[in-house]
C-alpha cells in the first residue's frame, strides 16, 4: 500500500444562493426558517450525518461564504441571510471556485476524501453582471481539468431564465429545474428547500449503497428544463 | 487501533457514533437474509474464511444487507466470488446473490474440463453471471476468482469490488484504485451490461499468502487506513482465523465507513499446516 495517510470520506454540498433585493420577503424569510431544519434532517440518520458537510455561500453584487463547509452536527446556529442588491452570477461562480478550492485543501489536510463537491444554486433572477463575464466565470468553475469541479444543480424562479439555468448545470439532464409559469415563490420556495434537504440525505446515504451518486429533489412545483440532444 | 474487548468489533481509526446505536429490527429476517454471516473450511490446498457484515447504514435504517459471497470447489481448484448490489435499485441484494452464484457455477464447470484456461473460465463467470442478473431489476458489482492448486490465480471484475494479496503482513492490490489526488468517482460499473466493462487480474500465492477477495465496504477503508484498518486486518488474518473471529474483526468501528461489509480470504496451506 503506497498510501500512508488516513483518510475519511466526506460529500461536500454547497448551497449558493440568491440574496438579490428580489429574495426579499417571503422567498428569504423561507429560507432562513427552513435551512435549520437540514440539521435535523441529518441528525435522523447518524450513518449519513458523518460524512455530510454542508456549506452556504450567498451572492447578490458580491459573494459571501454565509456558512462555511461544516460537519452539521457540530454546527450550533446556521446565520440568517439577508437580501440585498443585484445578480452577480460571475462573483458567485468565482467565490466558489476560490471557497472549493480552499476548503479541499484544508480538509485533505485534516484527513479527508471527498467525493465530488454538488453545488445547488437557487436564484430568483437573471444574471446583472454580462453575459460574457458570468459565462466565463462558469467556465472555471466547470472547468474538467480542475480536478475538483462540481457537479451543479439549479433551481429558477421568479425571474430566472430556464437557458440560463441549463448552462448553469451544464445543459445537463435532470440537473436544472424552474418552477412553473406563475408560481409565488410563497409557495415554491418552501417545497424547494425541502426537497434539497431530502435531495442532500438522499445523495450522502447512496455512499453506503455503493453508488455514490447526487440525487435530485422532488419538487412538486418545479419541473425539469429540457436539454436539447445534439445532432 | 484501540484494543477491543472480548469479542467485541474493534474501533479503527477515529470512532463511529453511528457504528454504536443499536440496528433497527428489520420488518422480517432468515438466516440466508442475516445481517452477520460467516463460514470456514479446508482442504488439502486450500484454508478459505468468508464473513459479511450488513454496514451500520443498513442496520440502522431496518434494511437488508445487499453483499453476497459464494465459492465451488472444482477438483482442485476452486471458485470465490463476491457481489454488491448496487443500492439505488430495487432487486439488487438479489442480484448479488444470483451473480455469484451463476459465477461460481459457471467458472467451476470450465475449470474442471481437461484443459482449463483460469482466465477464460473468469471471463466466462462474468458473463455467465451478466445473463442471470438480467432475469431480476437489480444491479451489482462482482469479482470471481479460480485458485489452482500451485497457487496460480485468476480473477475478473465488474465493478469496484476488488482482490487483494495478503503476504508477509502486507496488503498488495491486484485492482487499480482511484488516483490518490483526485476527487472520488461517483460512478460504478455494474451488471446487468451489454458490454461489461471487464477487469482481468493474475497473481500466483505462496504457501501460507492469502488471496482475499472483497466488497468496496472493506475496501474503502482498508485504503484510507494504512495505519488503523490495513495492519488490523492483516493481523488478524496473518493465519485463517476462526470464522466468527473474523466476522467480529470485520465489524470494526470507523467514522464514515456505514457500507456493507464483505470478505473472503483463501490462504494456500503449507505443508507444516497439516
């Protein structure tokens, strides 16, 4: 065995979300009421709660890590977000890029080995920043010879461009979902934030199925963009 | 490693607290469905020590463990095969069991022909196994193995179960693993398959070396801890251990490691073993 370290497998989630003005009211208070409920969820299921880690970061005209990559059971309080400002899709894909990075180094450094990181970016609006500037951005973050690219999956309402939201996840299928035409984000963004806690129990339990694999969520509301086929 | 009590699994590494809650009763049970198996035997080439265990996961939640192992003799050769259903389909504790088996069975009846090739009755396992799994809905990984009686091996796998030589204390991979720098695959070949993405591997066993064929659930941890786990096992299967020896060994706690469990080790006997 050439390997001398131990090691302790871990499946990072990030959850990059919208803070614009726009998330303002019911769409944030949702958030910040149900985001806690994830630790309870995980503390259901000792198995899958050891090798969770869970991470926020938000954007608006700037990005923030809101909570860093954690073990949930050593968590206390998950802080409250708040919504201010534009859409900077490019300061979010560069944040995560740079927080990902970081974060597997630091954590290798402790001992771990990660599956593939998932991120889950929910926004509410289209992007404020150009087009060519986010798009690049995405590039790196996506970027297959960065060995620790992310697999995404994205979640629109309100204002959010399904195109948009496909190029997010890579224009992959079952990776990009919008609610549907005329849905109140009173009522989407409950059901969307549920279904990512049950999406993100689902995918750290299918490491002990032996395929580890990230499962998308059940959201009543939202329904998958279609990826066009290539000729 | 943290010396265990009597007969109690020991901790290795950095301890579970999931590994210590006590397993839901399942809905229904049998002995060909137990969460703890194990068996042992010999013969004049060949001591063989199998053990499964259901991963902590699977005891937690009330549900069945999804490993099977099986072995044939065939004159004096014989056949070992190890399956792990693949959890996100239905069926697939089924399809492990049918997939070593039709293995088994499969490698045994070419094995004892008059000119066997070991490599040829491998390929043929796998794909003996492949069209039997095909008749259930579910998936599973599988590695067969036919060991001559001059310790010449020869193994074929679908999948990231795996086979290891245990010599001298030291664990030697007969598989490739992932790269040591990259982030893990989430992505496991399984049977059923059109084209079975098929892994050969050989390796020939001195007397007293073990040839020790795995699920990922023992895998996986045993590569992530060559300090704790890797000399813990080899340890205690420098020579065959009692069956229920191993299936207490195998039951080890370790933060994070909740799969399913499952080994079977064949150690070539030396003439002083009588």
């Amino acid at each position: 065995m050439v390997n001398a370290e131990e090691r302790y497998a871990v499946f990072p989630f990030y959850l990059c979300l919208d803070a614009s003005a726009s998330m303002a009211g019911t769409p944030m208070e949702s958030v910040n009421r149900q985001l806690p409920l994830l630790r309870a969820a995980v503390g259901e299921d000792p198995a899958v709660a050891e090798v969770i880690r869970f991470g926020v970061v938000t954007f608006n005209d700037v990005a923030h890590t809101t909570l860093p990559l954690s073990d949930l059971s050593l968590v206390e309080a998950v802080p409250t977000v708040v919504a201010a400002g534009r859409t900077s899709y490019a300061a979010a894909f560069d944040h995560l890029r740079q927080t990902i990075e970081d974060d597997y180094h630091a954590s290798r450094g402790k001992g771990d080995r990660w599956y593939r990181p998932a991120v889950i970016f929910v926004s509410d609006g289209r992007p404020t920043d150009d087009p060519e500037r986010w798009q690049s951005a995405h590039s790196r973050l996506t970027d297959t010879g960065w060995k620790r690219h992310p697999n995404i999956l994205s979640f629109g309402f309100g204002d959010a461009d399904p195109a948009v939201l496909a190029h997010v996840s890579e224009r992959k299928p079952h990776r990009a979902f919008i609610a549907a035409e005329g849905a109140e984000p009173a009522t989407v963004v409950p059901e969307l934030l549920a279904g990512l806690i049950q999406s993100i129990v689902s995918s750290s339990a299918s490491v002990y199925s032996g395929e580890a694999q990230l499962v998308p969520p059940e959201v009543p509301s939202m329904t998958p963009i279609p990826v066009d086929e290539l000729d | 490693m943290t010396a265990p009590g009597a007969g109690l699994p020991p901790v290795l590494g950095r301890p579970s607290a999931a590994a210590g809650q006590p397993a839901a009763l399942r809905p229904e049970g049998s002995a060909g469905r137990a969460a703890y198996r194990a068996d042992e035997g010999q013969d004049e080439h060949w001591s063989l020590r199998a053990a499964s265990v259901a991963g902590v996961h699977h005891r937690l939640a009330g549900a069945d463990a999804e490993d099977a192992y099986a072995w044939r003799r065939a004159g004096e050769s014989i056949v070992v095969a190890v399956g792990d259903g693949v959890g996100s389909r239905s069926g697939s504790a089924a399809a492990a069991l049918v997939a070593v088996h039709a293995g088994c069975e499969a490698a045994s009846a070419l094995v004892g022909q008059d000119a066997p090739d070991p490599r040829v009755a491998c390929e043929e396992a796998v794909g003996a196994a492949n069209r039997a799994v095909r008749a259930g809905t579910g998936a599973t990984t599988l590695v067969v193995a036919v060991a001559g009686p001059e310790g010449h091996c020869s193994l074929a796998r679908v999948g990231d179960s795996t086979a290891m030589v245990l010599a001298a204390g030291e664990w030697r991979a007969l598989f490739p693993s992932r790269a040591a720098d990259s982030v893990s695959s989430n992505a496991t070949a399984a049977l059923p398959a059109d084209a079975p993405s098929i892994e050969a591997a050989e390796c020939i066993l001195r007397p007293g070396e073990a040839l020790v064929v795995m699920t990922d659930g023992i895998a996986d941890p045993l590569r992530d801890g060559p300090t704790t786990v890797a000399p813990a096992l080899a340890a205690g299967m420098v020579t065959p251990p009692a069956a229920v020896e191993l299936l207490t060994l195998l039951d080890f706690s370790r933060h994070g490691c909740h799969d399913d469990r499952t080994i079977v080790g064949l150690w070539r006997r030396r003439p002083e073993d009588g």
